[in-house]
C-alpha cells in the first residue's frame, strides 16, 4: 500500500472512496466550515441522515454515500465520537472502521480526511494522527478468512493507495508518519496470520521455520535450540513441557545487532512471548469446551517474531533480542506429572503441581536465557491465564512490572500506540501459597489470587528490569467489531515497537 499525503481540500481529491470523520460536537473553524462545504457538494445529504440519527457521531456508525461534485464517487461518513474523548486508541479504532466497512467493494484509493480539530483539539498529535490512521486502515485490511478459504471474496479491499488529507499541516512530518504507521500495522498482520494458523498447520519446528524465512528476508540472525542442546543446557522448565509432545520443542532466539551493542537509551532490550502451539493441558487436561481456542496460545510468540521484524523495518541498527519458547503441551507416555520436579536454568527447583500451567515455566527459562545473552531490560507477552479475562475482559491487558519506571516506561509507549494496560501488584504476601515441601516453590497453588501469582512465579527468574503482559483475555476476539474480526488480534505488537523505537537513535 502507498501512502500520500495531500494538503488539498478534501473535495478536490481523487479517490475510490474519500472518508469523512463525524463528531458528535462542533469540531470548530475551520473544520466545521469544510464539512459545511462537502455536504454542499452532497446536496445536503450528510445533514440530512444526521435528523434521522445516522450520521450523529457515534462511534463507527458508517454510512456510505453517493459522492457529488466530488473528486471521490464515494463518500463514507464514520462515527468518530466527541472530541473530548478522541484519543490516540480511537483514531485507530475509527481508522481500522473505515477500512473494514468496505469489505467486499472493488476498492483500490481510499482518502481519508484529517480535520485539524483531531490534533488541535485533542491530546494528538498531527504526526501521531497519522500514525495511527495509517497503521488502522494496515490492520484493518486483515482478515483471517482469507488463511484457508479459497474464492473468499468478503475480505476488506486491499489498497493499491491511501490518501491523507490534512489541509494546513506540515506533509513532509506527516508522509514520514504515516508510512511508519502502516509497517507497524504491515507487522502485526504477520502476528496475526501466525497466530491464527491452526494447530495442525503451526507446530513448534513450523513457528521455527517462519521465524528463520522472516529472519532472512530482514537481516536478522537466529538460533533454534532444540531439545537436546535445551537439556544440555538445563533449561528444566522449558523441556518439562516441551517432551510430552511427538513434535519437539523450538526455542527461537531472534536477534539484531551484534554481541554487546545496545540502544541509544544504554539498553539491550529483549521481547520474550509464549509460544506453545497447542495447550490441552497436559495430563492435567482441560475440559473440551472451547479447548479449540488453544491454538492461540502460541499468540505471544508470535507476537515478539513480528514485533522484531518490524523494529527492524524501521531501525535497521536497532540492537533487540526476541526469544519465543515453542512447544506443545499434550499428555503423553513423556509427559511432565503432577508432582515431579523439575530444575529451571537459573538453578531454581520447581514443583510442577499443575501441567495446565505451562505458560510461566517456558517463559521462565527463556528469561534467564534473555539475561545470559545480555538483555538489560526485558518485556514477556503471553496468553497466561484466564483470570486476566475474568478481572478485565477483552479491552484491557493486564500487566506487571518492576521497577516502576521501567513499568512507566512501557505504558507509555503502549498509550502512544493506542494499547491500554492495567498495572496488577506484585503483593509478596501470596509467595507463601506457592511454597513446596520439596522445591523452592510450585507453579500454582490456591485459587485465590491466581493472577497475582503468576507474576510472582515469572518475577523468580529476573534480575533486570521486567515487565509481564498477560494478553489471556486482548489476545484475540471471539465475535468480530467494527474494527477488527474475530481471532488475533494483533495486542502488544505495537507497544512493543514503538517501544524498542524510543531506544533508537534520533528518537
């Protein structure tokens, strides 16, 4: 997809389909004016639909009209809501809106107009505007339908074109923004694509294979150990789920730049995500509904290999490490039992209470394997746990993290991109719920208060800065939104570029 970016009026550029924000109030001079002039143009049509309540302002209520004296056939209105509440996650939001309302249309340039009010009168920016409405109309082309259906013709339109137009802004500053906005975008479509690719298709040497093609086509290097280096090596937790499968475990080590190097910020950051292809629970097995769903767990893996690839488009000095344990967990005549004790790579012994708690022993051998390769500050993204979904549902990641500025730091980045995070403590008064009888502690424990422990479990295998995103519940969608089909959902990808990107260079 080309990106341009025009100063024009949006009436006198040429498009398929030019999009026009709606407001619920009064976006001001000039803005008000220029939409006064397109609905001129549209014969009073936008006026009209908003007596009867179509063309209000609620956010992504779309309505498409026949262009006139237009330089576009088409216009599409969109909901954008109030401007108060217009923030960097709804310019996003209404971006991927826009591009998924025109699934199935023969359309090829879309143009989208940016009032000056969604950066003057919010809390945007004008480059971040961009930057998010490009790296929404990216996404929001994506659709998981096309992975195995052949002749599906429903999918949102591939775009040969996207057409900026924002009147009275610096283009340059703009162009440069949005087009990092759609690699950012282009980047958690391969999270997504991977992630969606069902069980049979992705097992933990096939997640190794795309890591290796993605490597190669982008200059990274890698290294895949398998589980006879893993065993020499004494990554307990790691092979303690890994061998009960016919398919052995991969753990995928990404990296950019050499041995040493670190950002301009004096860090080497790592990106650690859960990779296990299928979970059934091992012999602690779960129940059948739903299990279908457990493809995804392999979501936070997936996750960190774009997220690498992508910092890599954007900074191709950028010195970041990518670790993606992979494995399956299935019962099986070598499957880890509850009860049997394991050795993690950093010396701790761990009491395997619960084989369904897979998740924190393969991240916790990958993070101290991060330290060993040098990493200064570390961010893990998993499909932890199913309490993360009960406490916050499906809009809000949950997430731990110490020290707090390195916490801080994270958020940050996350609230640029539009990502929303919820801080859970670290509350050491449940250490003693995992304590064990015969290892330094268990991998569960009481019901209550599970959430919390699972980062206090993850918390005994790092020494730097770290920080854990549970994306059990944002991970992906069981029913499809304006913005975005059902399955994957892409999270975290671009908190973590956008992350890795405040270390660079010139940032």
């Amino acid at each position: 997809m080309q990106i341009r970016v025009v100063s024009d009026q949006p009436w006198s550029v040429s498009a398929d389909v030019l999009a026009i924000p709606i407001l619920t109030d009064d976006p001001g001079a000039p803005d008000s004016s220029t939409l006064g002039e397109i609905d001129r143009r549209l014969e009073g049509a936008i006026a009209d639909y908003r007596r009867i309540g179509e063309v209000a302002g609620a956010p992504f209520r779309r309505v498409l009209l026949r262009g006139r004296e237009l330089g576009a056939p088409w216009v599409l209105a969109v909901g954008a809501g109030a401007v108060a509440g217009f923030d960097a996650l709804a310019a996003y939001r209404v971006a991927a809106s826009i591009e998924r309302r025109l699934a199935g249309h023969p359309v090829t340039r879309l143009a989208i107009w940016l009032p000056a009010s969604l950066w003057t009168r919010t809390g945007l920016s004008a480059d971040d505007l961009a930057m998010l409405v490009a790296r929404g109309v990216a996404e929001g082309a994506y659709d998981p339908a096309t992975l195995y259906r052949s002749g599906y013709d429903e999918a949102p339109p591939e775009l040969d074109e996207l057409v900026l137009v924002a009147p009275g802004a610096d283009v340059a500053s703009l162009q440069a923004a949005a087009e990092r906005g759609a690699t950012i975008g282009e980047g958690a479509r391969i999270a997504r694509d991977l992630a969606n690719r069902a069980s049979n298709d992705v097992s933990p040497d096939v997640l190794a294979d795309a890591a290796t093609d993605l490597a190669r086509a982008n200059g990274l290097s890698i290294d895949v150990i398998g589980p006879d280096r893993a065993t020499e090596m004494g990554m307990g937790l790691f092979m303690a789920v890994g061998r009960g499968s016919d398919n052995p475990p991969r753990l995928i080590v990404l990296r950019n730049g050499t041995d040493g190097a670190r950002d301009a910020q004096g860090r080497l950051l790592a990106l650690v995500g859960k990779g296990v292809t299928f979970d059934s629970g091992g012999i602690s097995i779960k129940p059948a509904d739903r299990m279908e769903e457990m493809k995804m767990d392999k979501t936070g893996a997936c996750t960190v290999i774009a997220a690498i690839v992508t910092a890599k488009r954007l900074a191709p000095d950028l010195p970041l490490l990518a670790l993606a344990p992979a494995v399956e967990n299935m019962p099986g005549p070598h499957s880890t039992r509850p009860g049997d004790i394991v050795r993690a790579l950093n010396g701790k012994s761990v009491e395997v209470q619960n084989t369904d708690a897979e998740g924190r022993l393969i991240l916790g051998d990958a993070l101290t394997y991060a330290e060993r390769l040098g990493a200064t500050h570390l961010v893990d993204v998993a499909t932890l746990t199913g309490a993360v979904e009960r406490a916050f549902g499906k809009q809000i990641t949950g997430a731990f993290g110490t020290p707090q500025p390195w916490f801080d730091a994270v958020v940050a980045a996350g609230a640029r991109q539009g990502e929303r995070y919820w801080q859970i403590p670290l509350v050491d008064d449940y250490v003693r719920d995992m304590e064990s009888w015969y290892a330094d502690f268990q991998n569960s424990g009481p019901a209550d208060g599970s959430l919390v422990k699972s980062g206090l479990f993850l918390r005994e295998f790092v020494t730097r800065p770290w920080v854990h995103m549970d994306i059990g519940g944002t991970g992906y969608l069981r029913r499809a939104v304006p913005w975005a089909p059902r399955g994957a959902s892409g999270v975290t990808h671009a908190t973590l570029v956008q992350l890795a990107l405040d270390g660079a260079s010139g940032a």
